[in-house]
C-alpha cells in the first residue's frame, strides 16, 4: 500500500478505472455474442440490427482509448465479412465465437 497521498489518489483511480474498461470490453463481447445468435437465428433485419449496434459499441470504445483504434477495425472487418456470408447464404451454419 503506498504511503505517499498523490500515490494513494492514483491507486484510486487506477482501480476506478479498470472497472469502466472491464465493464466496457464485457459490454463489447456481449454486443458480439448477441450478433452471433442472430446469425445462427439467420434473420436478416436482426442480423443487421445487432451488427450496427456491434460497430457502434466498437467504436465507442476505441475512442475512449479502451481498444486500439486497429483492434475495433480488425474486429469490425471480421464480423462485416461474417454477416455478409451469412446474409447471402454462402455460409449454412453459424459458429458461435469461441475464446
């Protein structure tokens, strides 16, 4: 435990904080497991809903410097290639993302 105040402040934040990032990354994967359950569902006007919201939830996230800029754009890139094979129907059946 540091002993200095301008230490303790900063532990203070520091904790605050990861756990705005934590409950912000677990909203992302959440906004994702909700994307794929609608693409297992294959609906295509909820499939576009919840990839929408998906981006949007990426890029919020990235602004706020809790995921590199890139990351939410690989991410975005994947799951905008994923959607598209799924509404065209190349692809029958859909995986659930597995981590």
């Amino acid at each position: 435990m540091p002993n200095i105040a301008s230490a303790r402040k900063r532990n203070r934040q520091n904790i605050k904080a990861r756990a705005r990032n934590r409950a912000a990354k677990s909203a992302v994967r959440t906004q994702i497991r909700r994307l794929d359950a609608a693409m297992a569902a294959g609906d295509n006007a909820v499939i576009t809903a919840e990839f929408r919201a998906t981006v949007k939830r990426l890029d919020q996230t990235a602004a706020k410097g809790i995921i590199h800029r890139n990351v939410a754009s690989r991410t975005k890139s994947r799951l905008s290639a994923r959607v598209k094979a799924v509404q065209t129907g190349t692809v029958k059946k859909v995986e659930t993302a597995k981590k």
